[in-house]
C-alpha cells in the first residue's frame, strides 16, 4: 500500500498570521493535533499540540537552573522563549517538514515517523498538499492485515475510496475527512473516526453500501459527544 491509499486527503490548513488561540480553538474544535501551514499556496510550517503547550500564558514555559542555563546556546534560549511568548503560527511552527508523495510506500512512512519521532507527515504532489498520513491511519492500515506490498491490492479498492470521499462531499450531513478516515480492503469498506449523531452514522454506511463494488461496509465509527468551549 501507499500513501495515498490511507491519508487524510482534505487537510484543515492555517496561515502564518493566524494568532496562536484561534490555531489552539480550531485544533480543539475539529479534534486534530496539528494543522499544516500554508502560505501563498506551498506548505511552509506545522503547528502540533507539541509547539503550543509550552506557553508562558499557562505557566509552563520551559525554566532551566541558572547553571544549565550557562551551558545553553544563545540560540536554543532565544528559540524557546519565541516558542512560549510568540502570538502567531508564524513564531511558534516547526518549519523544517518531513514530507512524502502519494506514491511513498507506507513502510517508507511508518520508518518517518518512527525515526523523525513525528505523529503525522504531510503528502506532497509537487507543492500541492493533498493529505497527510498519520499514526492513526497506520493503525487502522494494520487493523485490516493490508500492511503487504503495496503492488498487491485491487486498484478498485482506489476507485471506491475516492468515490466515497466525492460522494461525502456532496452533502452537509457527511463528516469531513478531516475528522474520520475511509479504508478500503478487497472491497470491504472500513469507516473509522467520529460522528457527531446516529443518524449520521447510518447515512455514512447507507452512502458507503451505494458506491459500486462494494463487498461489506465495516462501521469503525464512534459517536463523539460535543462540548462547548468556555
């Protein structure tokens, strides 16, 4: 399998000038750990839940000892202290991105994120972001037994995943690709994530069953209660 057979392929993106709490409120709202950066159009930056939660605001910026603080580089204080005071997605974003392609093999991916220590990779064709894979999607890879070559599956099961994603956009009551993932294996269709009602639910599996050569409809989905923000 590749890439592009397990990413998320609409990917929720902010702009460098976006202010740290609103990146913080969207990460909450739409329940991801990271939003890719864009600007002009080219991925430029990451904000995860690891560049925002040492924050001067909460009290848990990074404090070294006076000693450690002798041997730290003027480099490594002056980044830290960006990272806990900056106001902008620009100050506070990783900028230098792991990337793959849609065709990158899913071993290629899986050695990424263990050996860069990263939770999700975003899915470069060209400069065009068109997903991003993360450990989740992995998993859910491996919950169906279709971590085998990639050269192997039925080029169908392509077919209906990006028929069901065109089919999920047309309509308000589909969840976004965003916040659950479709898997495909030897025609089973896999629905994983959260789902905010029932009745959500079995219109997912109703839309699912539709699509053409589909075998089974496997419902991994949860429902998710929604709190407010205070």
């Amino acid at each position: 399998m590749e890439a592009h057979d397990v990413m998320t392929p609409e990917v929720i993106c902010v702009g460098p000038d976006m202010p740290v709490t609103d990146v913080a409120k969207l990460m909450v709202q739409n329940r991801i750990s990271a939003v890719p950066v864009l600007k002009d159009g080219k991925l430029v930056g990451i904000v995860s839940e690891g560049d925002l939660f040492r924050r001067a605001e909460l009290g848990t910026e990074r404090r070294r000892s006076h000693w450690l603080e002798m041997f730290a580089s003027g480099t490594a204080l002056a980044l830290e202290y960006v990272k806990s005071r900056g106001q902008s997605v620009g100050d506070v974003m990783t900028r230098d991105v792991v990337t793959v392609t849609p065709a990158t093999s899913l071993r290629e991916v899986a050695h990424i994120l263990e050996t860069r220590h990263i939770k999700r990779v975003p899915v470069l064709e060209g400069e065009r972001l068109v997903g991003i894979v993360s450990r989740v999607n992995l998993i859910q890879a491996l919950a169906m037994q279709s971590v085998a070559s990639s050269g192997n599956e039925p080029v169908n099961d392509r077919k209906i995943r990006t028929a069901l994603f065109e089919e999920m956009a047309r309509h308000k009551w589909a969840f976004a690709p965003t916040s659950a993932n479709v898997t495909v294996e030897d025609g089973v269709v896999y629905l994983w994530g959260s789902v905010l009602t029932e009745a959500q639910r079995e219109a997912m599996i109703v839309a699912a069953r539709g699509i053409q050569g589909v075998k089974r409809v496997e419902d991994r989905m949860m429902e998710v209660p929604v709190y407010p923000l205070v």
